[in-house]
C-alpha cells in the first residue's frame, strides 16, 4: 500500500487564513472556481513530496498578505506509518520539518513522491529543448539524491566556465582546468541522464500506445557529443567530452559559452515517423505528455517501490474526451490523485462517488 497524504492543513499559506482538508486514499477532487485556492493546494502539497515548486515562487509569496509567517503541514499514513511533514516560512527562509524534525528538502521525497501534471506541461513536446532537459532532470533529481546532487555541480560549473570564456584576458591553463571538472561532471550527469531516459523511453512507448488507441510512438535522445553516446562508461563519455572541447574551442572562445555538453541536448519524438513537434496534432502531443506523466509514476513505483502521490491541476480541461477518459482510467489503478477542476462533468458519475470532493466554492 505504501504512505498517502490523509490530511494537509494550511496556515496563513497563499490564500489560505486557516484550513485543513483531509484527503482520500484513491481520488480527491478540489472543485470550484478559478483563483479560490485550488492550485495554492497543489503546490502545497508538492512542496510537501517533492521540496519543490513548480510555480518557483519566492519564498515571501508563499505567506499569506498582511501575515509575518505561515505553515503548510501534511501527515502521511500507510502500513503503520504515521509521518508529519511541513514547510515553514518566515522572514524570507523556508525550513522544512520531518516527524519534528529539521530536514532538507531533498529529503522529503524519500518519504513519498509526487508526480506534477500542468498545463504548462503541455508544452513539452512543441516547447524548447530546454523544457524537456529540465523535466528529465526534475525527476531525476527528485527520484535520486546523487542525481539532484550531480545537476546542481554541474550547472555551477557550466556557467563559471561561461564566465571564463568571456574574460578579455583568459587564462588557457586555467580553462583547461576547468575542462577537465566540467567534463567530468558533464559525463557523470550524462550517464545519469541517459539510464533515466531509457527507463522513460521503455514506459513511455507503451503507455502512449494504450492513450493513442494503438498508435506508436518513437523517442530518442539527441545528444552534443554525438551519436552512439548510449553505450559508452561514464569514463568514455568525459574522453569524448574533452576532445569535443578541444575541438570546438575555438568558436567557444568567439561566442563566449559552452558548446557541447548535457545543457546542450534535447529529446525528440516520432510518431508513424514524423517529427511529433513539427507534425504532429495538438491531440498527439498532449498524448505524449500525458503518457510522459503516467511514465514518470511507473518509474517512481519502481525506484520507491512504493506508489507516488498523483498531482494534476486543471488538465482535464485541457484534454479532449477520449485523454481524459484515459487520465480516469489511469487514476481508478489505485493510485492516491488529486486533481483541480472548475467542472464536475469531466469525471464519471461513478468514480466521483467514491472520490473526495472539496469544494472550493468562491
């Protein structure tokens, strides 16, 4: 069975004065109209799993205005376990607590993870590469401790090396130091990556297939070292990096920034053959988002062995009948869901009986 959220309560949080939900164990439905709180409770609740915000607010807009502090707190229970968790902001520092004590945010996802779906997701296959690296790496990031770990360095590094290589009078010894760490980092992430996006790819081709009514789909990591970058050791792939450095250094120096490298990558999709960014329909790339999304929960069982809480916020609007008919399908699986929305008619009459239905009414 593993920990579900049962309650959340917030405290001068966002919009929030003071209010406590409890949650159910399948689906919870926060029902009403727009700006009542809805996604204020959704972000909350994935600050409290993940550690994170998909809003990346500051930390000063998470207290509600006209308050000095405020307190979003969850408790999770499951196969005997009860765990308090909880966000604490005051005086611009946000500090998070575990069962009363202090923990790091990278923590909380070890006790239970979560899985976002948006609307800005949508944008994900038709978006920039930079859209798909950063939800390859989120996820990563949330899944695994090293891997958030490696991220964090090696983004650190690329831009103390972009700033290098726009210094008038740079130091050639000193860049070479640099290539060396960068590189290394650069490796260690890519394998990361590219261990990740093959478990990705594997879900991901059947889940679409079950959403797309039989349809197939194809994806691939493109990567700036080039090809073949699949099979190679962490150690092959920090030689490769370091000749492609070499190779590209003089245009590096003209334009000031870092050429190559897992910033530089992206991820493409294929459907029936064709690029799914250029040619695909507005239906086929939110099913490949939606099966990005149930692709991600498959993984996170699998690295937890536990069932990850399910975040959607005002997505079944965005999806025609036939995908939010297999959203539904996917959260009758029996996995803990909690979903926004402005109309109850999106939801079967029968799985709204068994579900928790806030209402959010203005």
């Amino acid at each position: 069975m593993g920990l579900s959220v049962s309650r959340i309560a917030l405290f001068d949080w966002r919009s929030f004065a003071d209010r406590t939900m409890e949650l159910s164990g399948g689906l919870t439905v926060l029902a009403g109209p727009n700006a009542t709180g809805k996604t204020n409770t959704v972000e909350a609740l994935q600050l409290l799993t993940a550690g994170m915000s998909f809003r990346h607010p500051r930390t000063n807009d998470l207290v509600r205005q006209g308050a000095t502090r405020g307190r979003a707190s969850a408790r999770l229970e499951g196969d005997g376990r009860v765990v308090d968790v909880a966000c604490e902001v005051a005086d611009g520092k946000r500090r998070f607590v575990r069962n009363d004590k202090p923990c790091r945010p990278a923590d909380l996802s070890s006790t239970l993870m979560s899985v976002l779906f948006c609307p800005d997701d949508l944008s994900l296959v038709k978006g920039s590469a930079r859209n798909r690296r950063e939800a390859l790496d989120a996820f990563g990031s949330q899944a695994n401790e090293g891997y958030r770990k490696v991220a964090r360095a090696y983004a650190r590094s690329i831009e103390q090396r972009n700033r290098l290589l726009k210094e008038p009078d740079l130091d050639l010894g000193m860049l070479a130091a640099w290539d060396a760490s960068v590189a290394l980092g650069g490796a260690t992430l890519l394998h990361a990556r590219l261990g990740l996006f093959a478990r990705l790819r594997r879900h991901l081709r059947e889940v679409y297939a079950q959403v797309a009514g039989g349809e197939e789909i194809e994806c691939g990591y493109e990567c700036s070292l080039g090809g073949g970058v699949e099979l190679m050791s962490k150690s092959e792939l920090r030689d490769l990096f370091l000749d492609r450095l070499e190779q590209g250094r003089d245009e590096e120096l003209r334009r000031g920034i870092t050429l190559v490298g897992p910033q530089r990558d992206d991820v493409v999709f294929w459907i029936s053959g064709k690029d799914a960014r250029a040619f695909g329909s507005q239906g086929q790339q939110r099913s490949v988002v939606l099966a990005w999304k149930m692709a991600e929960v498959a993984i996170a069982r699998e690295v937890v062995g536990e069932q990850p809480l399910l975040l959607l916020d005002d997505v079944m609007s965005e999806l025609d009948a036939t995908r939010r008919a297999a959203m539904t399908r996917f959260v009758e699986g029996g996995i803990q869901t909690v979903v926004t929305t402005t109309n109850l008619d999106y939801f079967p009459a029968d799985l709204l009986a068994q579900a928790e239905v806030i209402d959010f009414g203005a």
